[in-house]
C-alpha cells in the first residue's frame, strides 16, 4: 500500500510568538526554504517539497499570523517583523547558508535577507515575488501619506472589530478556494482549503490572521530596488502571463539584480507554481 511522504511538524519561538514549520528531513542535504505568500500557508508547498526532498532538506515555515503560526497580539505584521522571524528560523535550523524559494509576499524578507546577508545565500527563487509594481507605487505616492494613513487605521479598525468570516462546511471553504483560483484543480482546491482553514463553533474560517493585509504606508515606503542590488545570490525570477502584476523581466526590475534569470510561464496567474507544476518543477531542476 502506498503512504503519502509527509512532513514532521515542529515549532520555534520568535520575539514572543511561537512560529510553525514543516520538516521534510533528509539532514545534512542542502538546505531549502520555501516561503508563501499573504494569506497562504506552508501546506502550498507540498507538492513543491514531495518533488525535492530527495535532494534537499527541504523546511516550510508559516509565517507569522498563517497556517499554525500564532497571531500577534499586537497586529504586527510588518516586514522588520517577518524579517526577524525568518533569521530567527535560520539560526535555530543551525545553518550557515540556505538556498530559498518563496513566493508573493514571502520574497520580501526574503530578499531583504539575501541582501543583508549575501554570502548566506546560495540561490534565489522568487515567484511573482517583486512586490508593489510602478502602478501600484504610483498609485499611493499620488494618494499621499496622510490619506493612506488614514486609510490603514480606518481599515484596521473596521478588521479588528468585524465578525469573522466563516463557511458553514468544509465544501464551502472548498468551494471558495476554487474560486479564488480558477487553475485550481478539484484535489489542489481541497488540499489548500483543508489545510488553510480550522474549524470552530460556529463553522469553519481561514487560519489566517485577517489583519495581516492591513500595510503600514511606512512599511512599503522603502524601495525594495536598493536590496535587490545587494543580492549576489543567482536569482530565478518567475511571473505567469495571467497575474495581476507586471513582468520584472519587462518593466525594469530584474535589471536591479546582478546575476538573474528570468522565466514567463504561460497558462499561470499569480500562483503558477500551482497553475503550472511540472513547468515550474522542470525550472527549479534546471536552476538549482
């Protein structure tokens, strides 16, 4: 009878949280970080980590206020404070250098890590992990600092003190994951819904913190070119031609990295590493 490889689940306290991450073994092998994005958690990388572990000791950790992670207490769900969390992660994992691949909001302290630390880092994998486009930025420098403050505490207020969201089954969880992402097969679709959702008393809800989309006007503020400059690691940039961002390969931002590689995938929106998995697979071999 077949058994389906899983990974042990351990745990490690950063600046008063006690933080979740998965182990898929393999000790003394190269060291792998895969990192997801807002709103996710590390059981997105399952399939990614089943297909690597043979070579790699791969580690997926929930970022703060994800998966199995705690919540902060005090909504602090800034970069500084995921930045933290992953050197953290990196000095109790006892390594002196890692490869990573992280994806959406997980390539901001990612990259701010390789930048910070470059001889740490041997390969760089971000996946429609740039952050805010020039539109975006654009966007908020016209809105100005006053309105988007007033915004962030308007909107934090409202998240604090609103209702939770919840499905009343795990099919409508499911149901609302698909949803969401339309290149979701029926099994990925259930795979994430029922690993990213826990059920309470009155029906099931995301396990993720709902402030945590809730972003300081300060903490963005900070151009990410000036880190990506610093990074010496190779870097694999990746963006699907159906996301909601803008290509780094076209719009000047992969020229910021000094030894980078830039992949289009077709037929993928934002999480292509899901849309396209033996596309995204066949890259990460060629890369690494």
């Amino acid at each position: 009878m077949h058994t389906q490889i899983e990974a042990d689940s351990k745990f490690y306290v950063s600046q008063g949280l006690k933080l979740h991450y998965l182990d898929w073994g393999n000790h003394g092998a190269p060291v792998l970080l895969l990192l997801h994005g807002m709103r996710d958690h590390a059981r997105s990388w399952d399939w990614v980590a089943r297909a690597l572990r043979h070579d790699w000791h791969v580690i997926a950790p929930d970022l703060r206020g994800h998966g199995d992670s705690e919540w902060s207490v005090n909504g602090a769900y800034h970069s500084p404070y995921y930045l933290s969390d992953f050197c953290d992660l990196i000095e109790v994992l006892g390594e002196e250098s890692v490869s990573i691949v992280a994806h959406s909001f997980g390539g901001n302290p990612a990259a701010r890590f390789a930048a910070l630390y470059p001889s740490r880092v041997e390969k760089l994998v971000l996946v429609d992990a740039m952050g805010p486009s020039e539109p975006v930025l654009s966007h908020w420098r016209d809105q100005g600092v006053i309105n988007r403050t007033r915004e962030w505490l308007e909107k934090s207020r409202r998240i604090t003190s609103a209702q939770p969201k919840r499905y009343a089954t795990i099919e409508a969880a499911i149901a609302r994951m698909a949803e969401a992402n339309q290149h979701l097969s029926g099994e990925q679709a259930r795979h994430l819904a029922i690993h990213g959702a826990r059920h309470h008393a009155d029906g099931y809800g995301w396990k993720y913190d709902p402030r945590i989309g809730t972003i300081l006007p300060e903490d963005f503020a900070i151009d990410l070119a000036e880190f990506w400059r610093e990074i010496t690691a190779p870097t694999l940039l990746c963006w699907g031609t159906e996301s909601w961002t803008t290509n780094p390969a076209t719009d000047g931002r992969a020229g910021h990295f000094r030894d980078h590689h830039s992949l289009t995938f077709e037929g993928a929106g934002h999480w292509l590493h899901h849309d396209q998995l033996e596309a995204f697979l066949e890259a990460l071999s060629d890369f690494f």
